[in-house]
C-alpha cells in the first residue's frame, strides 16, 4: 500500500489543539495550507518533516484586538505580532478604522494612536481591502469598521450627535464597509470624537452592520465609576440591533472602582444568558493611550511614550517633565500635545479575576506609533502563558491555548481557524511551554518573546528562531458580503 503524502510534517510533539483538551503527542500532517491528518502518521511521508520532540503545537494565536490597521502595510513581516505566536490581528477597534476616512485637517485623538494623516487615505472600506489583498502582510487580517472613523467622514464637527443625514451617510458607508467584507463594527465612545455621539446613534450604524451578520466590539463609555451604566449601553446596543457584543479590553480604572471585577464579570455572565456576549484583556495594569485628562486623573504615574512638541520627554514620568516645565500634570499633557502616555491605573487582582474567567479572550490593544510603545504590543500572548499560567497557575496551558485560539474564532466567526483538525486552516505555532515567556517590559518594550520556535501562516513559515522569515502569505478574513435581509 502506498504511504500517505503532503508537503509538510510535524512528528513527535505536544499538540494543543485549541479545543481546551490536553495536549496529546502526535503527528499533523499538512498540505497546500491545510491541516489533512492527526494522529500517528507514521506511515505518511513528507517533502518537509519537522520533528517538534518536546516542544508544543498550537493553532497560531488571533489578537482580537489591534491597531494594526496601517502596520500590516508599514512592516508587514509583523515582527511583533508573529514573534509571540500571533497569526491573525483584528483591526479597526476602539472605534478608529483607516477607512473609510479621507483625512484633510488635523488628527483628534485616537486617530494618531493608528497612524499618520496621510495613511487615512481610503475613501472606500472597499479601496483598503483591495490594497491590503494586493499586498498582503505576514499575518491574517479582519477589520472592524470603526463608529468614529465614519463620524469623522460624514460630519464637519465631532462634538455633536450626528444630525439625521449625517447618520443616513454613516448607514451608507457602514453597508459599503460590510459589503467589501469587514466582519463588523466598533465604537470608542470614550474617546473625545465619539463621546457626544447618543446610544441611538451608534445603534442606528448597528442595525445596518447586523443585517450583515457583523458583531459589536465596543470600547466602553466609561471603564471607571459609570461602567455599570456602560456596560447596560453596550448591551442595549447589541441586544436591540440583534448582533454579538464584545466589550473590548476590560478592565476597571481608578482606585475608587479597585475590586469590582467580579461584580463586572457577574453582570456579563448574566447578560450572556439572554444574548451573546465577549470580552478581551491585556495582561498589564498600565493601561496606554493618546494624551488624555480622564486618565491622567484616574491613574497614580503615568509615563509618556511619544510627544509632538518634545519627541525627547518619551519614556520619562510626566509629572518629572512637567515640574521642569513649571506646570501642573495636567497643563502639561495639553503643553506636550498631540502625544501618547502609559497610565499606571488598574488593580492586580482585578486583572487576575478577568484573566481567570473561562470567557476571557486575550486582546493586545498594542499600537506601533510610540517611540517608546507599551510592552503588550510585543508581550502580550506569551506573558499569559509564562507569568500567568505556567508561574502562576491561575488556569490550565490547554485553556489558555483555547481562548487565544478557537474562542476567538468562534466570537469573531473566523471559519477554519483556532483549531488543529483535519479541515482547519494551517496557522500553526510551536513553542516551549517550559520557557515561553515575555521579554518585552516597560524599560526595554521592544522585545521579541522567549520560548516561542516557529510560526506558520497557511502552512508557510513566517517567523523561526527568533527572525521573520519574509513570506507574507496573510489573508483578509471576510465577513459576509451581503445584506440578510
């Protein structure tokens, strides 16, 4: 009988196969960019056989949140995404999408956090697809469609709700946006651009991404005293447009609110019986974001990552910058503006509770446009599996490796993806769960993460031994392209 064949072979290893089940030794079998075979394949022959003796196999990791939306053209080898295992990046979260925006005047915040005027250049969400499959980057991408980015391109002003033409325009370009394959929608009402935005107006932009079947990622209202009322918001929204939610980044800021995540976390539990309902975390209590009052003030230091006016005060304290400057912290922040900072304003035990729970899906929130960026952008994905579950065992390596993988797949319905199954998409990571572990911290956060091998995107190597390899065999990952109704 003639031995099976495929071009390429893992032999011997540890594989995790994202369902939450131990890892099981066995043989993966891969052909044209899709997993054909597990199990003792020992009979089968390969033109490349790995033998991963000892070490782990994993579906490659999906950050569900990113600000990637122009890093993946700038470096699109996504040296700090695929160095910790990463494999798919969600973009267009928080609210900012590059498109579809054609930027003219100066940038309010966020939108520099994601990139330069000049890379707001998409009129079209369909133009940015287009120029993303025409030069694809290392990793997979699905983009969001961001409520503040189709704010700034229908009105004159961002300090207002939306007048009833102005939200028929978002409605438009939201279609257009689903039509050319976003997998859905964001807001960042927090955010000075979309804080006068009402509850009605987002919900407006919702039900249009609904027909489609897109999902709601929602940077909350408020992450502090108001995150009840938050939450409800976010809820409502979903619950009446009848899509998915997803609350991004949880977390709770400002030492008055230390303590309640699991008052938090039961609330989501609760609502998930009713509809459904995600949520992400970074594993940091330093939260990082543009120049900003409200967090300044909820946060006990706070660090500047990059400044405008004074490029070299990036990495110092800003209360250090603004006594040399002979002003107060806050007046300093408007001094030193457009910038962006670290803020020190989240509980341990908070986080541990959120990281804890079995829904918790794992989010960067990393952005690549500070000089001196927050370590998560880097470290995120492997300083769970070290500090968190191989140190500090706060929940199994297989469930871990689960809600990186296959819940994530499942919440942002990322078809063939997550998994390690005959069937499955070959994104794949292997790595040392006795070593892997973040490098990247606050002093030197440009740090590619230890323990992790290889990496593989559709069954090609983008990442071994510690360097991108240079194939960029990234894909979009779509949403459904037209209405269901």
């Amino acid at each position: 009988m003639r031995s099976p064949q495929c071009n390429l072979l893992f032999r011997g290893g540890l594989v995790i196969d994202g369902t939450g089940t131990p890892g099981v030794i066995q043989d993966v079998a891969v052909e044209d960019g899709t997993i054909v075979a597990t199990g003792d394949l020992s009979r089968w022959r390969s033109r490349e056989t790995i033998d991963i003796t000892g070490q782990a196999l994993c579906p490659g990791f999906i950050d569900v949140h990113t600000h990637d939306d122009h890093f993946v053209f700038a470096d699109p080898s996504a040296l700090p995404r695929v160095s910790q295992g990463v494999t798919t990046v969600v973009v267009g979260n928080c609210g900012v999408s590059l498109a579809p925006f054609v930027a003219s005047g100066d940038l309010p915040a966020p939108f520099a956090e994601v990139a330069a005027k000049a890379d707001f250049r998409f009129a079209r969400f369909r133009d940015y697809i287009d120029t993303l499959e025409a030069a694809p980057p290392a990793v997979n991408v699905a983009a969001l469609v961001g409520h503040t980015t189709l704010r700034a391109a229908a009105m004159d002003r961002l300090d207002r709700p939306a007048t009833a033409s102005e939200r028929m325009a978002m409605r438009s370009l939201a279609a257009e946006a689903m039509a050319a394959g976003a997998i859905g929608m964001s807001s960042g009402l927090f955010y000075p651009p979309a804080r006068a935005a009402p509850m009605d107006e987002v919900m407006a932009i919702a039900e249009v991404v609904a027909e489609y079947g897109g999902i709601f990622a929602t940077h909350l209202r408020d992450e502090a005293d108001a995150i009840d009322a938050a939450i409800d918001e976010a809820l409502l929204i979903a619950e009446r447009a009848g899509m998915p939610l997803i609350i991004s980044h949880h977390k709770l800021m400002g030492e008055a609110n230390f303590g309640r995540a699991p008052e938090t976390l039961r609330r989501i539990v609760e609502a998930s019986t009713r509809q459904e309902v995600g949520f992400d975390v970074y594993p940091y209590v330093a939260a990082a974001s543009s120049f900003n009052l409200d967090l300044y003030r909820l946060s006990k230091r706070v660090v500047i990552t990059w400044s405008a006016v004074k490029p070299d005060t990036a990495g110092r304290e800003l209360d250090e910058v603004a006594a040399e400057l002979g002003l107060s912290g806050e007046a300093a922040l408007t001094a030193l503006a457009p910038g962006g900072a670290v803020y020190y304003c989240m509980d341990e035990n908070d986080l541990r509770h959120i990281l804890a729970s079995p829904d918790a899906m794992i989010g960067s929130d990393g952005t690549t446009t500070s000089i001196r960026p927050h370590p998560r952008l880097w470290g995120t994905f492997t300083r769970v599996l070290g500090r968190y579950v191989r140190d500090q065992g706060l929940f199994p390596f297989e469930e871990a490796i689960r809600r990186m993988t296959s819940l994530p797949a499942r919440r942002f319905r990322l078809a063939g993806r997550g998994v390690i199954a005959a069937g499955a998409v070959a994104d794949l990571v292997v790595l040392d769960p006795a070593t892997v572990a973040d490098a990247a911290d606050f002093e030197n956060p440009v740090q590619p993460s230890r323990g992790v091998e290889s990496v593989y995107v559709s069954g090609l190597p983008v990442y071994h031994d510690g360097a991108a390899t240079g194939l960029r065999p990234g894909c979009v990952l779509k949403g459904q392209q037209k209405s269901l109704k």
